[in-house]
C-alpha cells in the first residue's frame, strides 16, 4: 500500500468522530510498520485524546518496540499547541516516531505550519500534501471557524425536478422519500446547531431533532425578526436546547427553560452579528433547513460554504421556487426514488 491509501483510512477514521469533537477538528491517524498498519485512531470526543494518542494507545504490546521504526499518517498536521490535551508534537518525538505524512496544515493560530517545523526541526522526516484536496475538505469546518471566526455553513433543503422548493401556500409538503428523510437524521447528529425561519415553523412545527440515531441533539435556533411564534410550537415545548432570535429588545413570550433569547440589533449586518455569536458559543458547525428567504439571503450575501440538496419525484405544478447555488455540483449520487446534489462554495 501506498500513502494515499494509507491517508484514505485517515480519513475513513477522522469521520468517526464527527458532531462529537467539535469546535475541534476530525482527525484521523494509522502507524504503518513494513507495510502493515500495527495502530490506528481518531478523535472521538472533544476534549479527549486526540487521534495520535488513541493510535499509538492502539499498538500491542509485542509491537509496540517497532514504533521507532514506523511512519505515522495523520490526516492534519498534528497540534504543537497546549490545549485540553498535550501538544501531539511531543508525543511524536518522545515516541522517537521517524516519519509523518499529513494531507494539509491545521489552519489554528499556533499550528499552521508550526507542527510541521518542530517535528522537522526534531529530525523527523515529514511529507505533505498527501490527497490535500480531500484533507482540505475534511478540515475545512475547523478551518472555517478558526480564520473567519463564524460556523462552516450547510445549506440543506429538498426541490421537486420542476425546481420548486415548496407549494404555492406554504403548507407542509413532503419532496424526499424515506430514505433521503432518515439520512437528514444522521445529518444531523454530524452538526452543532440548525437554523430556520419562523415561516417554517409556522408552515411544519418541526422538531429538528436526530429521532434514529441516537447522537448528540444540535441546537435548534430560530430566526423570527416580526414576532410571529408563540411558545406552543414544539421547538419550545419538547424539552430540547432552542435559540430564539429576533429584533425586539425582549422576547416576544415567556420562554421555556432551555429556550434562550437573542436580540438582533441594528446597525451591523445581522448575519454576520447572529454567525459571531455563534462562534463565541463553539458553535463550529451549522446547518441551515430554510425557508427560502433565508436561504436566498445567504447565498446572495455569499456566507455559505456547502450546499445538500435533494432531488425528489414528487410533482408541483407551481410553487415557490427553490435556492440556486451559483456553482456546478460537486458531487451527485441516487438515494432510492431520490438524488442527493453537493454544492461547495469554493
């Protein structure tokens, strides 16, 4: 086997820990010793071991002499910097590890690049750059949050074949079939938090909760800028975390205790105010199931970073039209009666 192979099971092992590790970054690492992987790991849970450390906790006993003499694939290049945990640099040299191959640089002030010198610096033999393009994509929500300040964004929406997003009145309409609606499930157990607008609250009552899979709940945050809601919709009655957010200086009815109140104030963009907020609160991944208006607004404004778009067969005759992303797919597969579209911003 070669690097990339090798990378590809990095890769394979850093999305076991995703909607758990964040705001930190899914990351995963094998030990190669003679063309043989003796230790493998990820990240598994923020403020855990990182995935260095649970690869080399993984090597076995009798093995564990050949580490001096093994090459160590990570799938971002390894922190130098104290965090909840200990630099993995020095894990690296106190482990007299003589060679590490990583896809792309850790974008968090104090590593970028700086990893990669203190390991050179020990003697170690580092290569990079290896499927950096996927690397990249892997990386790019902690990326995002550390050099923009604010969540990596999800667009995620359903459309009919005729391109339309909904019908003309509003009212809850199903576009996906079953198994496009369960996989929004597992979506949602990957992300820290969901936005909507009052329009589909009123339209659906959804609970935007993981109801199959059993991973950690995101945050449910809704936008109501004209005070529409009332506290008996499910968002504020079930018992889950919800940010309602809005322009009145108080909020618009008495709150449930795990319902907070946001107030969006003039004067700056409000987007860009609500998405800082946000990253103050380590909220580093964030997914966006509508309505159109707020989809539209985003995309326009260009603060958006990927789109998840499915394509049922249910038929509308005319309806609102749905969201454009101004770039080609990226990514295209069919999920039974369904296809599921994957737009990346750059």
């Amino acid at each position: 086997m070669g690097h990339e192979q090798y990378m590809r099971r990095c890769f394979d092992l850093a999305r076991l820990g995703a909607g758990r590790v964040s705001p930190n970054p899914m990351v995963g690492a094998v030990l190669v010793w003679q063309d043989r992987i003796i230790g493998e790991g990820y990240h598994r849970a923020y403020g855990q071991a990182h995935a260095e450390v649970n690869a080399l906790r993984s090597v076995p006993e009798h093995l564990r002499a050949h580490i001096p003499e093994a090459t160590l694939y990570v799938s971002l290049e390894p922190c130098c910097i104290f965090g909840r945990t200990p630099p993995c640099t020095d894990l690296i040299q106190r482990e007299r590890i003589p060679r590490v191959v990583i896809s792309c640089r850790d974008q968090t002030a104090g590593v970028s690049g700086q990893g990669v010198a203190i390991m050179r610096g020990a003697g170690v033999e580092v290569t990079e750059g290896v499927l950096e393009e996927e690397g990249l994509r892997l990386a790019s929500m902690r990326n995002t949050f550390v050099m923009k300040k604010r969540p990596y964004i999800l667009l995620k929406y359903a459309r009919t074949d005729q391109g339309f997003f909904a019908a003309s009145d509003r009212g809850q309409f199903f576009i996906t079939g079953p198994f496009t609606q369960r996989l929004v499930h597992r979506w949602r157990t990957h992300t820290d938090a969901i936005l909507l607008g009052s329009q589909t609250v009123l339209s659906d009552d959804p609970q935007l909760t993981d109801r199959f899979f059993g991973g950690p709940q995101p945050l449910r945050i809704v936008v109501d800028r004209s005070a529409r809601l009332t506290k008996q919709h499910r968002l504020f009655q079930d018992g889950g975390s919800t940010l309602l957010v809005g322009t009145h200086p108080s909020p618009p009815f008495e709150l449930s205790p795990k319902t907070e109140y946001l107030f969006l104030p003039e004067g700056e963009n409000q987007w860009t105010f609500l998405f800082r907020q946000l990253a103050q609160r380590s909220i580093s991944h964030l997914t966006v199931e509508g309505g159109a208006r707020i989809l539209n607004d985003l995309l326009e404004q260009d603060l958006w970073d990927e789109a998840r778009i499915g394509i049922g067969p249910a038929f509308l005759p005319e309806g609102v039209l749905a969201p454009a992303p101004p770039v080609k797919p990226a990514e295209e597969w069919q999920l039974g009666s369904d296809r599921i579209q994957v737009y990346y911003r750059s």
